[in-house]
C-alpha cells in the first residue's frame, strides 16, 4: 500500500513535511505532482511549492532524475520499500491548494501527494504526524480500520485520497442531520458573535431541499455523510466541490451575526437549536452570497462530481482536460444555487428576481458574449476564465452566468410549453445514466424525452451560438415584467472603472463599441479632470456633459497627461441601465400560476 505521512509541526516556515513510502518501486518509479485539481480549470503548476525532495532505500540515496516540471524518476536497487521526503510550502487562502501558520492548517491532496505511477488504482494510506497541541482535524477521508489514532487514513485509490480536503486547526464544528445522512459544519475563523445556529439550520434546509430534489422525499443521498469546511477570511469568497464534502471561503463579515444580549456569552454554540429570535431577521446579500455557495457546492456533489462529462470519467493529472459542456455542469448548478435559497425558504421571490436581474445585467453589460459561446467559453476556461484581463468582456463570456441564464431559459421554456421542467431533465440525467458520465447528447435526449420535441435548434442557438436568449418573451409568459434602471454613466460610456477618493478614477475595462472606446480611452488610465472639473468619483463628470459637442477629457497614461475628446452627443437619449425583474400586477391566473409552480419547485 501506497503511504504518506505529513508533518504539519513547521507552521512558522508554512511548510508540510511529507514523507511517502512505496513498497515494490519500479526499476525507475516515476513520481508526479498533478498540475491543477479537478473543479478548477487552470494549470495551476503545485510543483513549483515542492523543495528539498530526496529518495533512500534501505537507508541508502536513491538518485532522482526531473523528467519535467512536475515529475521526477527514482533509480531503485531491487523491490525495497521507496521513501520519498520532501517539503511543501502552504501559503495559499484559496480552496485550491494548502496553508498552514500558527492557528490553520489546509491542504488538497493534489498538491501535497506525489502520484506513484503505476500504482494509481491501488488502496492509499494517509497518516498525519501529531497536531499542534489544541489542532483537531476534519476530513471525509475514511479512517484506517486499524488506525491506533484518529490521524490515520485510507483511500481506494489515488482520486479517492486527492477528493477529501483536509481541513486542521482549533476551528468551530457542529452537525446536523439532512434526510437522514450526517452533515458536518467546520467553520475557522469566524467572529465570536458569529450565528452558528442560524448558519447550521439554513444550511440543512438547503440540503433537505436538494436530496429531495434528485431523489424525492424519504430518499437518501449518495453518500453516507457530508462535510462543509468554511475558511471566514477578511475577503474572499468561492469554492470546490468533491465527491462528500466541500471547501468554502467567505469574508467573515458576511456571515450571520448574533444579537448581543444581556447575560448572554458570545461563545459560539457547538450544536444546532431551534432559531432564536435573531435569525429570523432578513438575511443580508453578503449572506445571501453564502448560501448561494452553500447551494451551488453541494448541488456539484450530484451535478459534475458523479453525474459529470464523459471526457471527465478518467482524469489526468498532468494536462488539460477538455470538455465543452461547463455551461452545463457550472452554469445549470449556478441557476439552480439561488434557486434553491428561496425553494428552502431563505429568502422570497422578489429578493429572488433580484438576484437573476443582476446575472442578466452582468451577461447583458459583456460584449464577449457576441463573440463566443457558452460551448466555447467551457472549451477555453483552461485559458481565459481564471486568466481574467482588461479585455476579458470583450472577448468572452462567463459559462457560470450565461450557462445559468441558458438553464433558465430551457426550465421557461419546458413549464410553459409541455408543463413540464428543468428539473424533470436533471432527475432523468441522473437516473438514466446511474449517476455516471454523460455528453451532449444525452442531455439533448433529455429535453426532447422531457419537453416533447427536440431541442437542437435551442442547443444550436443558445449553446453554441451568441443569439440573445429570448428571456424577454418568456418572462411575459410567467407574468414577471422586465424593466431597466436608468444608465449609469459608466454605462453610457461603456467603461468599468475602480473609484477612490486618494486612488480617483481609474478605468479597469473599456467596452467594446462604446463611446469610451471611441474616445480613445485605455485601461490602466486616470481619468483627471472632465471640462474644467477635477474629478474624484465618474459620476461628477456629469456636472460638465453637454447635452451636444465635444467633452474634454484629462486623462493620465504611463505618466503621461493626455487630452481625449469625449463625443456627448454619443451619450444624449434614453440608456438602459441594469434589468430590473418583478411579478406583475396584471398578470393572467395561468402566468401566476406558472410563476408560482416555478419557484416553488
């Protein structure tokens, strides 16, 4: 068997020390570093953490060779165990990787457990060295039937061991129980007011709600129980989904705080309760921002951690791996994220409407999504996704957002059409391919087996394709009325800028095709002055905008003072600004009756 151990001892240097031992090595056992970790599209090279990396057997130097940037070939003498040690640094907030300092540990297999190759298939063990006096651990990991310490674990294979997060540290944890399956909550970090009750039950509901969705009430998950490690950070938010649990990162802000009360003690509960008083309080976006993670990560536990691409089925660790269909496995879990915070009744319908309005308006505010599609942005995500620049919205579009608004678009179209729904098409995925592997046209199959017809003309259009999607019209069918605030002038120009009041007006993006544009406006420049007006926010420029003619513009370039003629006229007449979505007074008892079975679910 396959083992590691792993020393967390060296939190002041943030480095694990790992030490892997190989019985029966190859003649010229190669040892791998995977280069990214599924659920997160980019080559992220974890090899170039790893250092002072050296090989004995029987207590003698075993030479190393580097093959490439994240392999190395051991010369054995004979079938004598393989002990490989090596150090990883663990600096890294992120859900992606590792850290470790004096009060958190954290690590992902895939950046800490070379790969054996040859030897992949094959059971693993994983060992922690003994934790920092007060350090507990929380993992799905299976614990090693003869394990003499609760530190010790086991894995069938390799993707099994690189699938649970480890999570170490003096951290806050709790359970509950969600249709019958046991729930972990590890939260690190967290505000000594911080609501653990209300956190515990909104979390529960969220997951009642979704093993009722895929598999009815009275129905078990497919797995036996579940952990959710959240990081609460100063800033940061996002996520990685794996087969029984999940880690999260928020600003600890966001989370749901408790009233202060006389006689009362801010330590943090340890175990779940009725709600008190206080956490019937409307919840916050930052929090709404929490659940929607909640949702969308746990959702990944069906929708891409076992129901997932073909080209996904087997995974290797030391490249790309490319599918097109990210729109659905990222986008479709992102449209059903919020959805399900208001089916848990965590929030209404039109805090809900709210949320959709805002992906439209960011989808609608990114001319990339003229250039190409939701298939193609799924297939580039190695290469632009995570490598956002200046010309990002021109160029692309986001397969979580546009790919949720194509789900809304089919789940409209399904209920007004065949009264049926999106969610039919998702629980006949699961249930025809056992929970397995699928491709395009398994989805297309779906539709057609759920809706009544097919659907390649949508796939064609909304998939691989930059048509508008028809929302507008659909929305009438629901009796929901779509609308526009007024343009802000960031809007009008077509221009995204950072603001300050030391920092002043700094373009971060220019549109393209608009008015911006046109006046010669770069990324990277201060805006200084418009007309005669120093300016410190975009918005005072207004103050010196015609109605006809020119507006002069003082702009700062590489240190240079340029003069840019800005057309108002260009700028003059009605501007949509960000959507704007609510239920309509008027509408048909066949559209609220539509409306209703939607949301609800």
């Amino acid at each position: 068997m396959i083992r590691y151990t792993v020393d967390a001892s060296a939190t002041s240097s943030h480095s694990f020390a790992v030490e892997l031992r190989v019985p029966g090595p190859a003649a010229e056992q190669v040892l791998s570093l995977p280069v990214w970790i599924p659920g997160s599209y980019l080559v992220r090279e974890f090899a170039r953490h790893l250092s002072a990396i050296e090989a004995t057997q029987g207590g003698l130097p075993v030479p190393l060779r580097q093959i490439d940037k994240a392999s190395w070939a051991a010369s054995c003498e004979g079938p004598g165990e393989l002990v490989v040690r090596y150090a990883v640094y663990a600096f890294d907030t992120s859900v992606r990787a590792a850290f470790l300092d004096s009060s958190r540990g954290f690590f992902n297999g895939t950046g800490v457990c070379l790969r054996v190759a040859g030897r992949e298939a094959g059971p693993h063990r994983l060992a922690l060295a003994p934790l920092p006096d007060g350090w507990d651990v929380a993992t799905t990991l299976p614990r090693a039937a003869d394990a003499g310490t609760a530190l010790d674990f086991v894995a069938a294979d390799y993707d099994e061991l690189v699938d649970h997060p480890v999570e170490l540290g003096r951290f806050w944890r709790a359970s509950f129980s969600a249709a019958g399956v046991a729930h972990d909550f590890v939260v690190a970090g967290a505000l000594p007011d911080f609501d653990a009750e209300r956190l515990l039950g909104d979390a529960r509901r969220i997951c009642e709600a979704e093993i009722a969705f895929w598999h009815g009430k009275g129905r078990q998950a497919p797995f036996d129980r579940y952990l959710f490690l959240l990081n609460a950070v100063d800033e940061g938010h996002g996520g990685l989904e794996h087969r029984s649990s999940t880690a999260l990162v928020a600003p600890r802000r966001e989370l749901p705080r408790r009233a202060a009360r006389a006689g009362v003690s801010a330590a943090i509960p340890t175990l779940p309760t009725a709600a008190t008083p206080d956490s019937k309080a409307e919840p916050g976006d930052g929090y709404v921002g929490v659940l929607g993670l909640i949702a969308h990560e746990y959702f990944h536990a069906w929708n891409v951690k076992r129901l997932k691409p073909r080209e996904f089925a087997a995974l290797d660790y030391s490249r790309e791996n490319y599918t097109e269909l990210l729109w659905f496995f990222e986008g479709f879990t992102s449209y059903y994220d919020d959805l399900f915070v208001l089916r848990s009744g965590l929030i209404d319908a039109t805090r809900y409407l709210k949320l959709v309005a805002k992906t439209m308006t960011t989808v609608g505010a990114t001319p990339g999504r003229e250039v190409q599609s939701v298939a193609a942005a799924s297939f580039d995500a190695w290469v632009k996704y995570y490598r956002a620049d200046e010309n990002t919205p021109n160029a692309t579009v986001s397969y979580y957002a546009k790919g949720s608004l194509v789900a809304l678009a089919f789940d409209l179209t399904l209920r007004s059409e065949r009264g049926t729904s999106l969610d039919d098409v998702m629980r006949r995925l699961w249930s025809q391919s056992d929970g397995g592997p699928i491709g395009e046209a398994d989805i297309a199959a779906a539709l057609e087996a759920v809706g009544g017809r097919t659907y390649a003309p949508e796939l064609a259009a909304w998939v691989h394709g930059n048509v508008e999607l028809p929302l507008g019209p659909l929305w009438r069918r629901f009796g929901v009325e779509l609308d526009h605030a007024p343009a802000t002038l960031a809007q009008r120009l077509g221009v995204r800028v950072s603001e300050g009041a030391l920092t002043g007006v700094k373009v971060t993006h220019v549109l393209r095709g608009g008015a911006a544009e046109r006046a010669g406006l770069s990324a990277g420049d201060e805006v200084l002055a418009a007309g005669e007006w120093r300016l410190r926010r975009l918005d005072d420029a207004l103050r010196s905008l015609p109605s006809q003619g020119e507006l002069a513009l003082l702009v700062a370039r590489d240190q240079r003072v340029l003069r840019l003629a800005l057309d108002a006229g260009s700028l003059a007449g009605p501007s949509a600004g960000a959507v704007q979505l609510k239920r309509s007074q008027g509408a048909s008892a066949a559209a609220r009756a539509l409306c209703e079975a939607w949301l609800a679910g």
